[in-house]
C-alpha cells in the first residue's frame, strides 16, 4: 500500500477519508484537519492563553502535540495542566509521561494535586467517574481563572461527544447542549470558556498521530474506567458506516451553534449563583466539588 500523497509505503488507509498516508503525510494531514476545524468552528482567537488539561492518554498527548504545532501558525499561547487524581500507579504514570511530553514539546507543565484537598478519587467508593468528572471541571476552571488563562482545551474526541449526546438525548437531559460545541463561550465571569480541540477527530486518528509523532502517551487505562457501551456502539456503526463519526459530530456542531445563536428555539437557561462556601459558580447553595470534599477530606 502506498502513500497517496509522496507514494512512500503508507502506515493506515483512512477509512472515512477512502486515502492511505506515509508517517510524515498522516501528520501532516491530521494537523490540517485540526487547522481546518479551528477556522470553521473558530476554537481560538488570535492572542489568547489557553490551558490544556494533560492526563497523559493518547487523545489528551495528541491534543498537546497538536496545539504546541498550531499555536504559532494561529497565534496563540498553550500552556499544559496536570490534575493527579491519586489513583495509585495509574496517577504516577500519568504524571511521569505528561512530563515527558511536555518535556519534549518545550511547554510549561502545572501540576495540581487533589491531595491537597484531603482526599484523592481513590477515596470514593461509589460512582467515582462521577465524582471524579466534577473535580476535574471544579479544579481546571478554578486554575485557569486564577493563573490568567483565557481558555480551558479538553481532549474530548469525536466518540466521546457521540456517547455523551446518546446518554444525555435518552435520559431526556437536554440542558447539556451546550457542552458538544467545539467551543462553550463563558457565561459568567468565574467561568472559563472551554475548547474540544479533538472535536471532530477520532481516538483511532488520535492514537495514529501520536505513534507518527513518537509522543509519549500512556497505554495503560484508569482502574476505575467504567467499560463504556455507547464508544462500543459508535465503534460498530463506523466499521459498517464509514465516516458517521465524522459526520455525526459535524452536523451536530451545526444543529447546536444554531440553538445557541438563537436560530433554534432554546428551552429556560437554569437559574445559577455561587457556592456559599468557595464562591463558584453553582445552581445549589454549596457546589458540587464542596460537598465532595466535606464528604471525603480526613481535613478538619
Ligand atoms: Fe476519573 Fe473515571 Fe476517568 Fe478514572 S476513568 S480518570 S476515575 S473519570
Ligand atoms: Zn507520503
């Protein structure tokens, strides 16, 4: 199989793009589509500061790797953020490979340890992934506001998007909309805007970019990953249907920028303040990452 671009032996045939690519043209490739989306979808502006959240997986590393090549094409600044969990030996090894990653990039690594809050996500023994999504999104929009960043750039990918919409779309929950934009502007002072630079790209693709790249990701999954029937069900459809990922998430991008710019008719925006006890923001008297850690910190 050869290259189609430089006719050199080709390293994957893209199925939904029907086109089979050398290492150096699949790299060069899949950093156009990213470009492409950032302009489209218009992810980042000129100038601004964005904070990446880094675990160390293949997505989160190609999601780093990406945006350390384009923030000097599209002018703007990317620094990485490391939350460690605590789980055990899988926080220690994501630790060790965002170092290293970061360390090959050239970009400035911040750690924050949940630790610090007198209890870690190995703690919570009941619907971890759960309690562990609110301190990830507490303490990620908590950083990037009080160290000046503009933005907060997850490594959510086109199979993420497509489960959470399925999950939220069956249990009638449609206040999330918002949240499956490539870009959630801020709508309030104390929140960050959030970017999903891997929007429209799939882990395969991610996973592709960073072995090209030789990046340093971690293979190994967290202990408490649930398995997750919906990637399971979107990984079918693909292999029958080439090219519905793609195609899923960018019709729904479109759907949702028209609920959110007003062409769509959008239900009540759910009434919010903020939390008595930390002051962020929150649609109860104590946010969620508060009652976490009154729950589970052996701090006083
Ligand atoms: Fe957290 Fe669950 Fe992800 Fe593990 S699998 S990092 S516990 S959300
Ligand atoms: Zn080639």
């Amino acid at each position: 199989m050869k290259c189609k671009k430089c006719g050199k032996r080709a390293v994957e045939k893209l199925k939904p793009y029907g086109i089979a690519l050398c290492r150096d043209c699949y790299v060069e490739f899949y950093e156009g589509l990213v470009e492409r989306s950032f302009k489209k979808f218009g992810i980042v502006k000129r100038g601004e500061k964005v904070l990446a959240c880094v675990s160390g997986g293949k997505d989160s590393s190609a999601m780093l790797g990406v945006l350390s090549r384009l923030s000097e094409k599209l002018d703007f600044e990317v620094e990485a953020l490391h939350i460690d969990l605590g789980i055990g030996e899988y926080s220690k090894k994501s630790m060790k490979t965002v170092e290293e990653l970061c360390g090959v990039l050239g970009i400035k690594l911040h750690v924050i340890s949940v630790a610090e809050f007198g209890f870690t996500i190995d703690d919570i023994p009941k619907k971890t992934c759960s309690a562990c999504g609110i301190v990830k999104r507490y303490l990620m929009n908590r950083y990037a506001r009080l160290n000046g960043f503009d933005v907060v750039a997850t490594g959510h990918t086109a199979e993420d998007i497509i489960s959470f919409f399925f999950k939220n779309w069956l249990s009638g929950n449609f206040s999330w909309s918002e949240k499956l934009l490539p870009r959630t502007e801020s709508f309030d002072e104390r929140i960050v805007t959030r970017i999903r630079p891997l929007y429209d790209r799939s882990e395969k693709e991610n996973l592709l970019y960073v072995i090209c790249r030789g990046l340093p990701f971690l293979l190994d999954d967290c202990p408490h990953a649930p398995r997750d029937e919906w990637k399971e069900i979107v990984y079918y459809i693909e292999s029958r249907k080439p090219g519905f990922r793609r195609n899923f998430v960018l019709n729904l991008a479109k759907y949702l920028e028209e609920r959110v710019h007003g062409t769509v008719e959008v239900e009540e925006k759910e009434e919010y303040g903020y939390c008595k006890l930390c002051g962020e923001v929150t649609t109860f008297d104590v946010c969620a990452f508060c009652r976490l850690v009154k729950k589970f910190s052996a701090k006083p």
